[in-house]
C-alpha cells in the first residue's frame, strides 16, 4: 500500500489541528477559573491611622469570611491570634486590641465563600498576599474575641 503525500499533508494538518484546539481549550479553561476566582476572591491589607490605629480592610472583590488577625516578633511564631467579624467587600475593621504597636508583624488568615483559604501579611510596611494558609491553626479555645480581647502591651525583646 502506498501512502500519498496529500494523504499525510492531511493527517499532519488534521493532528496539527486538533492539537491547536486542545490547547486552546486548555488555556481558555484556565483563564475562565482565575476569572471566576478574581471576581469572589477578597483581599485583606492592613491600613494604619495615627488617630484609630492598626485596620484590617478588604480591598478585594468578595467577602472575607472565617478571619483571625494574630501578630508574629521578628524571628519568632505567630502569636495573639483573634478571631474578627466577617468583612464584606469594600469593609473594614478597627483591630483596636493592637494599640499603636509597631514591634510585630500582623497576619490575616481568612477564606472566600468557596472556602479556599489566604494569607495577607504586614511588616516593614511591605504587605503581601498568598493563596492558601501560612499560619495557624489554632483550636477554638485559643482563638481571642475581639470584643473581649486586652490591649496588647509591647515588651522589650
């Protein structure tokens, strides 16, 4: 059996083709996903007021839900984890437990409303944001109440 070249002009062009479309798909799949995720995905940045003090804000799309605020020394762990009200986009909190404190770094663990789960920092004045869970977990029963919380008391290191 002989094969033509116009035979395998066309099954190169017909695989070239189906190659093409796959990852066209693959890449329009993946852009509608992070398109979905940007438009529920909160942000939360840590703002400073000389008059109010240390406040947490969502400067992203979506709610923030299931927030702990805790502060970290430099060097050392996490520490003084408190759980706040849910943030609503555009909403903000006054950590009024952190005084004006400036000797540790903050961090806000928090979700989306699909339950994936963020980290936003704050230390030098360099704030970050990361996808997933960098610190904590804490049990229920460590976790403090903002309303009940004390001021935190800076101490020399």
């Amino acid at each position: 059996m002989v094969i033509e070249t116009k035979d395998l002009m066309t099954a190169a062009l017909s695989s070239t083709a189906l190659l093409l479309s796959v990852v066209t798909f693959a890449i329009n799949y993946r852009q509608g996903r992070r398109s979905a995720i940007l438009t529920r995905k909160s942000v939360l940045v840590f703002e400073y007021d000389g008059d109010s003090g240390w406040t947490l804000r969502n400067v992203g799309a979506g709610p923030a839900l299931n927030v702990v605020v805790a502060q970290k020394r430099v060097g050392g762990e996490w520490f003084n984890p408190v759980r706040v009200p849910p943030l609503s986009k555009d909403g903000k909190f006054v950590l009024k437990w952190l005084n004006p404190v400036n000797t540790t770094g903050l961090g806000a663990t928090y979700s989306d409303t699909e339950q994936l789960p963020y980290t936003s920092t704050c230390g030098n004045d360099l704030s970050m944001t990361f996808d997933g869970t960098l610190f904590g977990s804490w049990p229920e029963s460590v976790l403090g109440k903002h309303w009940k919380q004390p001021l935190y008391e800076e101490r020399d290191p």
